[in-house]
C-alpha cells in the first residue's frame, strides 16, 4: 500500500482510502454525538478521526484535511484536551485561508472558537464565533442543510462561551 511519501496509489487503493477515510469520519462522529462515552469509546473515537484524516492525507483534497483536522479538534475539545483541539483547529482554519475554501471556512472559525472556549480564552472565543458568523452569512449558494448544520454548531458552541 501507498503511503503519503512514496508512489501514488493505484486506482483500487484510492477507492480503499477514500471508502475507509469517510466510514473512519462518519464512525466517529457517531461516538461524538453519543455525549455520554467511556473512556474507551472516546479512545476509540480519537483513533477513528485520526484514522479518517491519515486516509484523506493519501487521497483527500484541501476541503477534507480541513474538515478532518476540524474533526479532531472538535473531538479533543470533546474529551477535555484544550491543547491538542486549538493545535488542529489552528491547522483547518490554516487551510481553509490558504485554500480559500469559503464553503468550510465558518467551520474552521466555529472550530477555533470552540478550542478557545474549551481553552478558557471566551472573549478569543467570541470573536471567532462572530466571524463564524459572519463568513456564513457570506455563503450565498449554501444550501439548505448545510446551512442548518453551521448554525447548530454556532449556536452549541455559542452555549460554550455563554
């Protein structure tokens, strides 16, 4: 199997990545959404995004290493670790702007407000949730669902620095 330094994969392989990067995502989402966890399910929910960013590292575009560096850091705010959810939330904003990915980019400043939040830097925290805001607000060919799904993270996270 390829790795991220030596030969780029081959046709199966790139299926088996991205198959295995977006069952990793969706598997740990699901622990997250679970609230309550064991010790074990919240290690086993860390090895899953870690797992899914690791296959989009192979196969992934810009978009899904931000999304998945976001990922983490929403998981790591999750399990109480402030450090590591502001070093990858750091890591999706950075893409995101380099990348100009505007489509995610009131993710990666929800995901930075939630670090901080987490962090104990509210008042760092609530001028990312405002930009948050408004680079959503910004989205004019959003559709409907995303559009909930920003807000629902804003707004949890807005509860966060309350």
């Amino acid at each position: 199997m390829a790795t991220p330094d030596t030969d780029s994969p081959s046709q199966q392989q790139k299926e088996f990545h991205r198959k295995t990067a977006a069952q990793c995502f969706n598997s740990a989402w699901d622990y997250l959404d679970k609230g309550e966890r064991t010790r074990g399910e919240n290690a086993t929910m860390l090895h899953l995004a870690h797992a899914s960013l690791y296959h989009w590292g192979i196969v992934g575009t810009s978009r899904n290493l931000s999304v998945g560096n976001w990922q983490l850091s929403r998981i790591y705010c999750a399990v109480s670790e402030p450090k590591l959810a502001l070093e990858f939330a750091k890591i999706s904003l950075s893409i995101c702007e380099r990348e100009k990915l505007h489509d995610v980019l009131p993710s990666a400043y929800e995901g930075m407000a939630r670090a901080l939040a987490v962090s104990g830097d509210k008042e760092s925290g609530r001028d990312y949730l405002e930009k948050a805001r408004k680079s959503l607000a910004l989205l004019s060919n959003l559709d409907k669902e995303d559009e909930e799904i920003y807000s629902s993270q804003i707004a949890d996270t807005e509860r966060l620095l309350a």
